[in-house]
C-alpha cells in the first residue's frame, strides 16, 4: 500500500477535472489575452471563464475577482494596498495573534514603514477574542484582517460578526480563507468581507495561482506595476493555464460542496477515534464544535511531534513543534493558543482530502498507534 497522504492543509494534488481543463492551454490555445486574433481571444475567454467560476464559489461578481499567483500574493496586496492607499487616513491595523507567515509578515514590513499593529489574541480553542478586538479600534484604524480558518488547528473564526465591527466603524475588514475554500461554504456577501484571499493548491488547482475578492469601491495601491492587466489591479500576463485550472477547481468545489463536508468529516472524526481511544490522554486542538471538517490537530502528551512523524514511513503530516538540542520550538499558533508544553511539543495535524479512505484511516491510524506507543515505552 503507499503511503497515505494526510497533509492536505499543506497542498492538495491537481484534480483530474482540472488537469483536463488546462491540457488545451498547455499545448494548442496558448495565445496571450491581450492579443486580439483568434488565439488570444481564446485565452481571453479562458481567463474570463475561470472569473466567473472562481466568483460563483464566493457569491460575487466577476469582475471583483483578480487572479494572482497564489494566496501570499493575494494577501500582501490586499493589506499593502489598504495600508499605501488610506495612509493618509490613518495608520493603524488589527489582526489576530494565529495569522499565517503570509499575513504577518507583512506586518512586520509595514511596522517598518511607519504603520501601528494591534496583534488581538485568542481563545484556548484559537477563536479571537471579540472584546478585545473591539477594545483595539482607534480613531485611525483602518483595517481588520483575521484569517477565516486556521491552517493549523481547523478553527474557523466569527467573520461575519468582525466585518459588522469594521462596518460600524468605516474599517475595511480582509479574510484569508485559503483553507476554508471547498471545504466551508463561504460567500463574502452573507459574511460581509470587503476583500478574501484563495490559494489555488489548497483547492485541488496548481501551486502558483490564486485570487483575491476586492468588493467593488474598495480601492488598493498596486502591488505589481507595468502594464493594465487584471482590470489594471495587477500587472502581468496572466498565467492562462493555471487560471483554467484554478476556475475549474472552484466550480467543482462549489457543485461538491456538501459531498466533501460530510466525507472530510467522516474521515477525520474516524481519524480521531481511533487515535483517542488509543490514547486516551491525547488533548484535541481547536474550536471542537466549529472547525474545519478535515482538519484533526491532536497532541500525544510527552511525545516529540518530529520524532514521531519521522517513524512514520507510511504516513505524510505535519508536527506543530520541533525539539532542538537546547529548546523546544513550538508554532506561533499553539504559543497563542496557551497549549501546555507537554501537548505542545507532541502535536500533530492530520487533514484528509477527497482521495482519503476509510481504509487509508484504518491503516494510517494503525501506524501512528504502533509508533506512539514505542515512544512512549522509550520515554521518547
């Protein structure tokens, strides 16, 4: 048997639809859209398809959609392009204190920059604190960007109730739901975001586009100067391959939906039976009622996660901490999160996908067991 994949949160395998879809603009239709004979108004229309369907996954219109090359670039232009253009306005932005590396460090280049940042924490489920967020709007604040669900421990955070706090206050309100895609139903219309970053390897498209939702009247500096490309919100000629396949993907996602919800959750709840009926000391991470429906974050109490992982040779996840000769390193989101050390440092994620079996989970399971328990007999 090969190994069984249970890292989807990290990226997920092209789909065949989408493989499908991109074939043609891989060998025959590979005009540039800005070219007005026969084959760039083939590659036009592509571009134009995939708009529409990545617009109809999030209940927008169309041309509030510009495509990117993936979710890191759809999240510093989304923040950069409301800092540059309201800095005259005021200098101050909200975000949570579990964000991804995408979204913190542009933070990080914006305090350079001369912008304030109010990091809110969380819960010990990864929620953000809603007092406290309220407590940290200023006068001059003008943005609140909180991820819509957590990559690491599933936890999908009240966005519909933030965005009413940033609309009562004129604060444009940012979510980067590169993880909630496909498998949550999201529309930024019913959760009232003004913009929303996609990835598109998180979705079953390739690794290298993505998207980013700006509500109509919301204005960005630009990110990526030259020519009017992408209703000239972002320079360059756009990647009609992957953009087929990023369009296909959402579609498929859409039609899906509620067949992948139930069949993520039945793998991962089985998942995380198996594993705490083994170990009954084990410690669930996240929001246990509102999580992602694939997304399993469980720490084996005194057990190293990298050590762990590494005996696992049939089995493909991620360790939420590493122990070094001096330390322990344990991740941004457990620290915020208050995990105890001893969870802290034994947590793995374990996130299914479309292709996972329950017969992938019975042996996968069996794996993990029969690995912890030799760790736990060493004393790790």
């Amino acid at each position: 048997m090969k190994p069984v994949y249970l890292d989807y949160n990290a990226t997920t395998p092209i789909a065949k639809e989408v493989a499908d879809a991109m074939l043609p603009f891989l060998y025959t239709d590979f005009g540039n859209p800005s070219s007005a004979h026969s084959y760039g108004v083939k590659a036009k229309l592509a571009v134009e398809k995939a708009r529409s369907q990545v617009a109809g996954l999030i209940g927008c219109n169309a041309s509030e959609i510009v495509f990117t090359s993936g979710g890191t670039e759809s999240n510093n232009y989304a923040i950069k392009g409301v800092a540059f253009a309201n800095c005259t306005r005021g200098n101050h932005i909200i975000t949570s204190a579990i964000e991804h590396p995408a979204v913190l460090e542009v933070y990080k280049y914006l305090e350079k920059n001369g912008f304030d940042i109010s990091i809110v924490p969380v819960d010990e489920n990864g929620t953000i604190k809603i007092d406290e967020l309220k407590a940290a709007i200023r006068h001059d604040t003008i943005l609140i960007s909180v991820m819509h669900a957590n990559n690491e421990v599933g936890t999908i955070q009240p966005i519909k109730e933030i965005a009413e706090i940033a609309k009562l206050h004129n604060i444009i309100m940012h979510t980067d739901a590169a993880q909630s895609l496909g498998k949550v139903a999201v529309n930024v219309n019913e959760s009232g975001v003004d913009l929303l970053s996609i990835a598109g390897h998180k979705l079953y498209a390739p690794k290298g586009v993505g998207a980013l939702y700006i509500r109509k009247g919301i204005t960005l500096e630009k990110l990526i100067h030259g020519a009017n490309h992408e209703q000239n919100r972002r320079a360059g000629t756009e990647n009609v391959l992957e953009i087929a396949g990023l369009g296909q993907a959402a579609e498929i996602a859409k039609i899906n939906l509620q067949a992948n919800i139930a069949h993520y959750s039945e793998t991962r709840d089985y998942l995380q039976k198996l594993l705490t009926e083994a170990f009954p000391s084990t410690k669930i991470n996240g929001n246990y009622k509102n999580r992602l429906p694939n997304t399993l974050s469980i720490s084996f109490k005194k057990i190293e996660a990298n050590t762990l992982i590494g005996k696992l040779k049939n089995v493909a996840a991620s360790a939420g901490a590493a122990c070094h000769t001096e330390n322990i390193s344990i991740s941004s989101v457990l620290k915020a999160m208050n995990i105890p050390i001893d969870f802290a440092m034994g947590t793995i994620r374990f996130s299914t996908g479309r292709e996972t079996t329950i017969k992938d989970v019975e042996f996968a399971a069996q794996e993990i067991i029969n690995q912890a328990m030799q760790l736990q007999k060493q004393g790790n």
